[in-house]
C-alpha cells in the first residue's frame, strides 16, 4: 500500500462553521506534511509532523489546527475560516523523520481537499 | 524566498524532447534534488531524484553538473499527457533542525499536437 488518502475530496463550509480534514498513510512513515495550495500557485508548506510531534508551523493562523493522533493519521481542524482560505489542501509524507540529514526521501502526496468557504 | 528557479512555463509538441533546468545555487552539501509532476486537482507526483551527475529512470533523466547548482530535468519524446507542472526540490532545514521541503514556482509544460 503506497497510497496516501484524504477525505473528503471537496468541502464547501461557512465561515462560522467547524470542519476537519483526514489524511491516513499505512506505510509506517514517520513525517507527515500538510500545504496549502492556491490555484496556480506552487504548494505552501503549513506544517510538518515528526513521530506524531509538530515539528514546524509555518506561522499558520490559529484557526487552521493541525491534529496527528496516531503514526498513521493527520487531521487538520478548521474554525471560522475566510474566503481566502479557499485552496486545496494536501497531505504527504515519507518515509525518514525529516530531522535534518540527507534529503533523498520522497515526499507521498495525497490527492487533495478542495475547499471552498463562502 | 524559494530555494530554486525555474522557468515559469515552456511549449512543446508531441513527440519532442523536453529539458527544464532548475537553480539551486545555494544547495547544501548533503541536499539531493527531486523533480515532482503535478496535474490539476492532484497531489504532486515523484518524477526522479538525483544527488550527482546523471540519473535514468523509466520516465525521465536528470542531468546534475558537477559543482551541483543546477539540473536539468528530461522528458523522452512528450506527449499530450505530460501537459503539467514540474517541480524542483532541494531540501531547506528549518530553525528546529527539520526538513522543510518548499516548492519552488514550477514550470508549467504545455505539450501540443
């Protein structure tokens, strides 16, 4: 199993609405990445998981809240979210802890939420 | 600010070879480079990884010159499915020690009949 999925594919919310984002890998990786990404725009990295531990934040507002409850899963929670929020959000991972070192792991991307907040 | 430049977009037509160079002037001594595809509405997909010199795989070659600051990804006789954005990639430590992984601008590849 190489695949990386996220649920759901789209979502449309509100912006007083609560909604959360699912991401799941079963090939033991230990880092896992969440990125924003606008529509022809190159993915922004938001934040990066190591052994279940936030290891960055990208200077990420507080009302996009990064979740991983276990090696195999990474949520993103959102809350009172801006129409500028709208974008697709992509989750990957690899299979090295991403502290430092040689950068010769390859990233596992999922196929996205496409979000749209009215 | 990004790590590498590529060229915002290039032409081609079906059955040509393709070559989209990347800068990496400031690449660390233990950074590799990889090159990702990306369709619309998808996740970015591994195309090749390269650390020096040449690498082959079954879809594409990357050339790496030997002080490193470039590569040059190539795409065998295209087709209209290789229409995409490519990526190149070096890594970037962030403040606490880990790999950040920032994408650069890509290139947007239109391949023409």
């Amino acid at each position: 199993d190489t695949e990386v999925t996220q649920t759901p594919k789209h979502l449309v919310m509100g912006m007083t609405n609560k909604k959360s984002l699912k991401c799941e890998q079963h090939m033991g990786h230990r880092a896992m990445y969440w990125y924003k990404q606008k529509a022809k725009k190159p993915p922004e990295l938001m934040f990066v998981y190591s052994y279940e531990k936030l290891s960055i934040n990208e200077s990420v507002p507080s009302r996009f809240s990064p979740e991983c409850p276990n090696s195999s899963l990474l949520n993103l929670h959102l809350h009172a979210l801006q129409p500028e929020d709208s974008a697709l959000y992509l989750c990957a991972s690899r299979k090295g802890d991403g502290i430092g070192g040689a950068t010769n792991e390859k990233l596992f991307f999922g196929s996205g939420t496409q979000l749209s907040v009215l | 600010l990004a790590k590498t430049t590529q060229p915002i977009s290039m032409d081609s037509y079906e059955g040509q070879e393709v070559n989209i160079t990347c800068s990496h002037n400031n690449i660390a001594t233990n950074d590799y480079i990889t090159w990702y595809q990306q369709f619309p509405s998808q996740g970015p997909r591994f195309i090749i990884q390269g650390y020096k010199t040449k690498v082959t795989n079954e879809v594409a070659s990357l050339f790496i010159p030997a002080d490193r600051k470039s590569s040059t990804l190539s795409l065998p006789r295209v087709s209209l499915s290789d229409t995409a954005v490519y990526y190149c990639l070096v890594g970037d430590i962030g403040v606490t020690g880990f790999q950040k992984l920032v994408f650069g601008t890509g290139t947007r590849l239109l391949v023409s009949p």
